[in-house]
C-alpha cells in the first residue's frame, strides 16, 4: 500500500508506516513530501491545529494519485487548567472521505 505523508519529518514518516501496517496488516509505502500548512508555525489553538492537519492532508492527496492514502499530521498547543498542553491532529484521507484523531492529553 502507498501512502503520502504531508511532511519529510522521519518520526511522522515512521508512525504512519507502523500504524497503517499494523492496521491493514500489510507492508506500507510511505512516500513524504512538503505541505504548506496554512498555519501559525506554532498552532496555539484545537482550530488552528486541525485547520492545519487538514490543509496537509488535502496538499497530499494533489501530489500522488496513485496512492491509496494521504496523512496529515500538525502538532499543536493550548493552555488547560493553567498549563501548556501539546497535542497532535491526524487526518487522513483518500481524497474523497476525510477521517481525524487527535491525541489525548492523561
């Protein structure tokens, strides 16, 4: 299976590689590549993060049409309960249905 990650960052590259071969349960291709996100460098918002994961993942699905997959991922941080939170939204897409996780603050 090839999938396109918005970013040439090796962890985000390496986690969707484990995560979509362990959930297919077959080998996975994961070819990335660079996506302006539309974003603050620095997301400081749950909108602006998922605002960027979107855009990334959008960007993706117009650079690879034979893939079966486009990921986008955006790494954000918000301040709850007077403390700064870091968290990440995922989209993932195959350039026709959208689906989105995001991290979970413990």
């Amino acid at each position: 299976m090839k999938v396109v990650v918005a970013s040439h960052n090796p962890v985000k590259k390496r986690s969707v590689q484990v995560a979509l071969g362990e959930c297919f349960k077959k080998q996975v291709e994961v070819i990335g590549t660079h996506v302006e996100p539309g974003v603050s460098d620095q997301p400081m918002s749950e909108e602006e993060t998922l605002k960027g994961a979107t855009n990334r993942a959008k960007g993706a699905s117009k650079m690879d049409s034979d893939a079966e997959y486009f990921v986008g991922i955006e790494g954000g941080v918000q301040v709850v309960d007077n403390q700064l939170m870091a968290f990440a939204w995922i989209v993932i897409t195959d350039g026709n249905k959208y689906a989105q996780a995001r991290t979970h603050v413990i």
